[in-house]
C-alpha cells in the first residue's frame, strides 16, 4: 500500500476492524482482512467516495462477523498450517500481479546476478573443478624440466627412459609429441590433428579402449608396422559408427595405416585439445632425436597405488639429480617438476579464470543489495497495511512468513529468468573464449547448473526478503496505530536502504576498477614490441609428409621449389620457410653447448628455441639485424655451419663482448659445431608476456634433419585472401598433395596471444556495466523513496520560504554522500584487493591509483546523474498541494 493511498483514504474503520479481529478465525482473518482494506483503499483512490468507501466497509465487516465460525480447534495442526502457507501463497500471488513493475524488477535484477554467475561457472567448472574421465585421475602426473631460471620445458626422450627404469614411484610413464597427419580418402583431403605416444599411454591415462585393442611395445619403435587409434567422435563423424573399421586401413600421409582400435566415448584429449587420431611415438634411445638435449616431448606419469604425490616428486626428483651428477653438461643447474595433471591443465588459466569469477560474484552480491533495496521499500510502501494486520491479531511470523513467500516467488521467477540468460550468455561466452581454457568443449549448461541457478535465485531471494520480514511487525501496537505510512520511513528501514546502496557502490568501484585495469592492460600488452613486423604479412603451415617424401633429400627439394614458387608469385615482396613461428603453439626448444677453450671443451649454457629458416627470414619477418650479418643462399649443406642468436642470449652468454666467432653445439654432443655469425633481436615467444629468453636461428639447408612441418611467411601488400588462394595454388604447383592449413595474418596471430586477457577484460566491461545500472537504478530509488516519504516536509520547507534550488541541493548533497561512502569503501577495498588481479595484468599494478580515481570520478559522476532526476522532482512539488494531501 503506497503513503498515496494511505493519505487519501485514511484508516478503514476502527470499529469494524475491531470486530473481524474478535469474530473472524485467524486462519481467514487476514486473506478478508487483506481483500477489504485493498477494496477500501481503491474505492477511495478511484471513486473519491470516503463515506461510500466506509459504509461498503461496515457492510461486509457485519456479514462475515455473522457467518457461523467455524471449529479452529478441531482442525488438525498440519491441515491448518496448510491452509494458512495456501492463503498466504494465494495473497502473495495476487499482491505481485497487481504490482508487476516491482514484481519484474526484482526477478530481473536477480535474473542478472544468477545467469551471470552460472554462465561463468559453466565455462570454469570443466577445467577447475570438473572431475577428469580416467581412472585414478589424481594419480596421474605430468613431468617438466626446471631451467635455471625457474621456467620449465620438455624433455628429452632418453630422459624419459631413464626415469622410467630408474623411478619406483611410478608405475608408467609416457612421452608425447604433437602430431598433424593428412587423411585421404574418396571424399578427399583432411588434415587432422593427433598425437605420437608411447605405447603406455592409456595405461598411464587410465583408459581402455572401447573397441579392438592397444599399442604394443613393438608397434612403438622405428620402422614398425604403421597403426592408429581414433577418438570415438571422430570415429562416429568419419566413419560413421562402423565397428568394421577396426583391422582396416586408412591413407594417413601417404601411407596405409591399420586402425587398430576406438577409443571410449568419454575420453577427453585433454593433452592436445581436438586430437582425434594417436599413433605410437616409434622412439628408441639411440636415435639422433631422442637425446637427452632434443627436449620436444611433454612426459606423463602414473604414481604407484597409495604413493602419496608429494613422495613421488622427491623420487623423480632424486632420480633426476643423479642423472645430473653423471651428466652435468646436459643439465647443469636444472631440476624437476612434477605437477598433477589437473594443475598441469590450468597452470596458465586458473587465476584469470578465478578473476572472472570473483567478479561475477561481485555482481552477484550487487543484485542481492538492489534486490534487498526493492524488497525493504515495498514494506515502506506497506506499512500500513502491516500496521492493520497487526492490529487485528497477526504474529510478528505470520507477517514475516507472508513476506518471505513474496520473495520465494520472485525467486522462482528470478531462477526461470536466470537460466535463460546463462543459456544465452554461454553461447556467447563460448565464442568469446580462448581455445586455451582447458576443457572448454565441457562447458555447458546442465543440471547441476540449473540446479546452482535455483538454489543461487531462492538464497538471494530469501537473504532479499529477510530484512524486511525481520522489520515485520518489530514496533508496538500502539505505535503503528500513531504514526503512518511515511513515517515508518524513518529509522531502521532508512538506514537499511542507505546502506544497501553504499555497499552496491562500493562493490560496483570493484568491478570498474579491475576493468579499467585490465583495459589498459591489453592495451599494453597489444603495444609490446613483439620483435617483428606484423603488416601485410600473412602465415600458413605446411606438411610434406608420406611415401612421396620417404627421404630427407625429397623433403628439402620440395621445400627450395614451395619456395621459389611463392616467391615468383606476383605480388610478393618476399617470403621464407621457418620450423617455428613466434607466438604460436610452436614450441622447440634445445640445449645449447658453449665453446669454451681453444681445446674445444665444452660448457653447458642456457636452453633456447630453435628457428630453421631460409635465408630471406630476417627481411620477410622484419627481424632487426644488430651485428654481424644474417643467412645467405650461400650457406648450404656443404659449407661451414652458422647459426645467429638473439640478444638475450648474447648478453647472458657474452656481457658486453660480441659473440661473433664465437662457436655452439646445437642438441646432442655428436652435433656439429655451429659459428655465430650475426645477432638479432628478440622475438616474443612462446606468449606476449613471457620474459624473452634464447632464441638462435640456423639455416634450413643446415639442419641436422629435414622437418617435414613448416610454416610459410608472405609479405604482400595484396589482400590476405587474395594472396592466400594465389600462394596456395603456388604451392599446388609444386606438390598438390601438401596441404594449406592455419591460414592467419601476423596481425591476428598476435591478437590470439592475447586473447585469454582480452576475454577476461570484456567481461570484467560487461560485469563493470551491469553494476553501474544496477547502483545507479539503487540510488534513484533511494532517493525517490525519500522523495516521496518527505511530501509534507518539503511543503514546510517551501511554505517557510526555502527555494527550489535549496531543496534541489539538499537531496543533490543526500546522494553526494551515499555516493561519496560508497565511493570510500569501494576504494580502499580495490586497493585492498587488487593483487587478485595480478594474473591478469601486465605493465601495470593490479592497484594502479590513478585508474581507481579515475572510475571513482566516473562513478560518482553517475551517482549524482541518478540523484538529479527525483530532486528536480522534488524541487518542483507545490507547497499548498503537499500541504493539502497530507
């Protein structure tokens, strides 16, 4: 019941409400009671009737104070519960439908927080807390080399081996390298991704497959017959779900391979997102690729039953440590890292993706506080009504319990309204995503979604109600009978209010702040100097792979003819070949040895990322040249071998000596040793913000062997899809067979390194938005609400001479301080908390001062917009008209 009503139609008679108190059960006492004083209320309002509004009042108070009551205490305790939570659904049903704009507002607003919330945790819950299909999957264990300065790598294959015969912690252990094949077939080409893998690898796993049989210890080595394992999907998709495909063949580069098996339909490639087809690795420890310095192999492991993680770290460790005893050369001052697959999995993901979901706990705590704010002004606007209800014999609970079923049906509401928008959000969160959230092929919204929606909609719903219904029915008899409506205003439920809004200010300079951060944090990141030239440059991957390149001489020709073929391409301006491009999911990494004496002993130095390039990378990349001087046709197989480094390395090895002449052993001892001839500058790689480490680059024609992978650079000023069918019918030209694949700009490869940012960033803008209308919408109430209950005191005001812009100031000054609070809180709070963002930030602090003053200016700017409109309001009121209606 608004103070409007109120005013205009008085108190329903005393008298008869007197009589329905003493005549009428209570169990019907309040549904009649609620039907005549709304009747009441609304014959006043519509007709202006008073005396009419009485007697139609006294009437029906007589007649149901005749009607026979009935036996209350013959009804049986739970059949008159019952019947009073029914009366009391059916009237809180009535009471929202005859107020939808509270009603809508309310379950909106939670709608927001919960769909917010679970669409987040839809997409967190598969890689944070989601349980991983293996056996045993806390058992299984990933196995890194720690470099000097903390980083960590790959390993070596006979580092492998010598962990797995030495460990006694471990009851298998795998190695595994990416792997890329090209499957043919009457319907065509496809290039597929997959995976190389020791034959213990789904022992490892903790999988078996669900048709045909594993890898055998034969079938991984060299040289061994060629077979295959396909992923379940995939198997489905491709060959749709024909179990016969097992024992036959399928043309995987060239070469017939056995399908040997299909894999369980609940197996996750959670090592290589995607994968859909492993062959065996067919490593031995005497190849040339296998040394303990070729670190190009992830290793994982399966601890002992009832080996505790923390004991099988020490044994690795220990193991590792005599294996750097006997080789100091190769592993110098290194170690290693076992880590739980589970934290191996989201190592780089599991603070962004904790940010995120703080701040859609943020805004969920946001929409609890505006809830509550509508919530506690809908018993101002009733308190009337309370004040009646109590009046006639109504418990302090059974008010309380009338309005919490007001807030578990708006919950309801909020709940249905909630799902749809997490349903909604996730698609769009899923093509915001970066393909490095692990798992993210999880995400969705089932069950136990839906369920964390309702329970989050009826918690925030009945928190929402509380504080009111604790209110209900706290002040005297005798006091409610003195006072109205407006004045219930004051006090307690005042203060509620007003706090509500400081607490959803405070909350929202969270969220502004931290986006305001993360924002000029991408920023920063996307101006990083990446060591290379980024326009008019467009990137692809190559394979030359199969029976038609069976020898390293084939794969060299085909790669100088690619090369001379895009290069003649009109329009070109240069290109090159390169084993690996900065900034994508390329990584190879090798030991570097030293020269150290005239004697040629050697000295161990630091790891670094190996680029075999033709001789026009620097110019096709933009690589500066600071010394010496880059590659040339010239340097060929048969010439002396050169090698160019990049700066890091040269300062770290060299100080500030030049390292020209200056000679290396690239990988195993038995490599050659290699001159420096020239230095350029760093490159970011692996990601934007990893601190540059080294990086040394060789001649392809130089290599110790032929990669079969390689990535095409152009430089063109033609348009990217232009050049890209023009290049890919160059390389056609050559061999029709290599295909094309991850076709992108350098441009785009660097926004990708971005990307797991730049997804937490929008939705930190999108949650800082949401908050800004939801603390804005607050403090409009707030002060409309004070409004509205001080009518008759601005007409004072007014009448004893007070200007309109005197009252404007007053409640301009009224929200200047619950913003100006709320803008206190959230302050300190965010300088408090900022650290929780450094997982986020780069090339700036996660406490920046200045961008917390400047969403605190913004904020508050948006706080004295909301006030503007209810004190303009309420500096128009006329004095005689409030005087009048009070």
């Amino acid at each position: 019941m608004s103070p409007e009503r109120s005013r205009r139609g008085g108190h329903p008679p005393r008298l008869a409400l007197w009589l329905l108190q003493h005549r009428v059960p209570e169990h019907e006492r309040e549904f009649l009671v609620g039907d005549l004083v709304e009747a009441y209320h609304d014959a006043c309002e519509s007709d202006g009737d008073q005396r009419g509004a009485r007697r139609r009042f006294w009437r029906e108070a007589v007649a149901a104070s005749m009607r026979r009551e009935r036996d209350h205490q013959s009804i049986p305790f739970t059949r008159g519960l019952m019947t009073d939570l029914g009366l009391d659904v059916s009237l809180a049903m009535r009471r929202l439908r005859r107020t939808p704009g509270f009603t809508l507002a309310a379950s909106l607003t939670l709608a927001l927080g919960v769909g917010a919330a679970c669409a987040i945790t839809a997409v967190a819950r598969p890689a944070l807390w989601g349980a991983l299909p293996f056996r045993d999957a806390e058992r299984i264990v990933t196995l890194r080399e720690r470099f000097g300065d903390g980083s960590l790598g790959n390993l070596g294959y006979t580092t492998i081996a010598d962990l797995r015969r030495q460990s006694s912690t471990l009851s298998a252990i795998a190695a595994v390298r990416a792997w890329a094949p090209t499957l043919t077939d009457a319907s065509g080409a496809e290039r597929l991704t997959g995976l190389a893998v020791s034959s213990s690898f789904l022992e490892v796993m903790g999988t078996r497959v669900a048709i045909g049989r594993d890898f055998t210890p034969e079938e991984d080595r060299p040289n061994a017959t060629a077979v295959v394992l396909l992923d379940h999907g995939f198997w489905q998709q491709r060959f749709g779900g024909d179990t016969s495909i097992v024992g036959r063949t399928v043309r995987l580069e060239d070469v017939e391979h056995r399908v040997i098996g299909v894999l369980p339909a609940d197996y996750e490639s959670v090592l290589r997102p995607g994968a859909v087809i492993l062959q065996p690795l067919g490593y031995i420890e005497t190849a040339g690729f296998a040394c303990r310095d070729c670190r190009h192999l992830r290793a994982v492991a399966r601890t002992r039953d009832g080996v505790p993680i923390a004991v099988a770290a020490r044994d690795v460790e220990s193991v590792f440590a005599r294996l750097r005893d006997e080789y100091p050369a190769v592993y110098a001052s290194h170690g290693l890292q076992l880590t739980p697959l589970r934290a191996a999995l989201v190592e780089t993901t599991r603070g962004p993706l904790l940010a995120v979901l703080g701040a859609a706990a943020l805004l969920l705590l946001i929409a609890l506080a505006n809830t509550t704010n509508l919530f506690v002004s809908r018993a101002i606007q009733r308190g009337g009504e309370t004040t009646i209800r109590a009046a006639l014999g109504a418990s302090r609970w059974r008010l309380a319990r009338s309005m919490l079923i007001e807030a578990l049906l708006v919950s309801g509401l909020g709940a249905l309204f909630g799902l749809a928008l997490a349903h909604a959000a996730l698609g769009a969160l899923l093509a915001l995503a970066p393909a490095s959230i692990p798992r993210i092929d999880q995400a969705r919204a089932d069950l136990p979604i839906t369920l964390l929606a309702v329970a989050l909609a009826v918690t925030l719903g009945m928190v929402s109600g509380l504080l009111p219904a604790m209110f209900a029915g706290a002040r005297g008899l005798r006091d409610r009978l003195a006072i109205n409506a407006r004045t219930v205003a004051r006090g307690a439920h005042d203060v509620v209010r007003r706090t509500l809004v400081v607490v959803e200010l405070s909350l929202a300079l969270l969220l502004l702040g931290g986006a305001g951060i993360l924002v000029q944090s991408v920023q920063r990141l996307l101006a990083v100097d990446v060591g290379f030239a980024t326009a008019d440059r467009v990137q692809m991957a190559l394979s030359a792979t199969g029976a038609r390149f069976d020898s390293e001489a084939m794969v060299r020709q085909t790669w100088r003819s690619v090369h001379e073929a895009v290069r003649a391409v009109p329009g070109v301006t240069s290109a090159s070949l390169t084993t690996q491009l900065p900034l994508s999911n390329d990584f190879d990494g090798w030991g570097v040895r030293w020269e150290r004496a005239a004697d040629d002993v050697e000295e161990s130095g630091m790891d670094a990322f190996r680029f075999a390039v033709t001789a026009d990378y620097a110019t096709t990349m933009g690589v500066p040249l600071l010394s010496g001087r880059f590659f040339a046709p010239t340097d060929r197989a048969t010439t002396d071998p050169v090698v160019v480094i990049n700066t890091t390395m040269a300062r770290r090895q060299f100080g500030d000596r030049s390292p020209i002449g200056a000679r290396l052993k690239i990988g195993p001892p038995t490599s050659p040793w290699r001159t420096v001839v020239g230095v350029v500058g760093d490159v970011r790689h692996p990601t934007l913000d990893d601190e540059v480490g080294g990086q040394l680059y060789l001649p392809m024609e130089q290599n110790a062997f032929a990669d079969a992978y390689v990535r095409l650079v152009v430089h063109s000023t033609l348009d990217p899809g232009v050049l890209t069918r023009t290049v890919r019918d160059a390389v056609r030209s050559v061999e029709n067979s290599i295909p094309v694949a991850e076709v992108s700009t350098l441009s785009a490869l660097v926004d990708r390194a971005a990307q797991q940012r730049r997804f937490a960033e929008r939705l930190f803008q999108a949650f800082a938005l949401a908050a800004i209308l939801l603390a804005a919408i607050g403090i409009f109430g707030v002060i409309s609400g004070m409004v509205g209950e001080r009518v008759r005191e601005i007409g004072v005001r007014s009448a004893l001479g007070a200007t309109q812009g005197q009252i404007l100031g007053h409640f301009m000054r009224q929200g200047g301080r619950l913003a100006a609070m709320g803008i206190a809180v959230g302050g300190g709070a965010a300088l408090l908390l900022g650290t929780a963002l450094r997982p986020l930030v780069y090339g700036i602090s996660p406490r920046d001062p200045w961008t917390i003053a400047t969403v605190s200016v913004g904020l508050g700017a948006v706080a004295l917009l909301a006030t503007l409109l209810p004190a303009w309001r309420a500096s128009r009121v006329d004095a005689v008209v409030a005087l009048r209606t009070e």
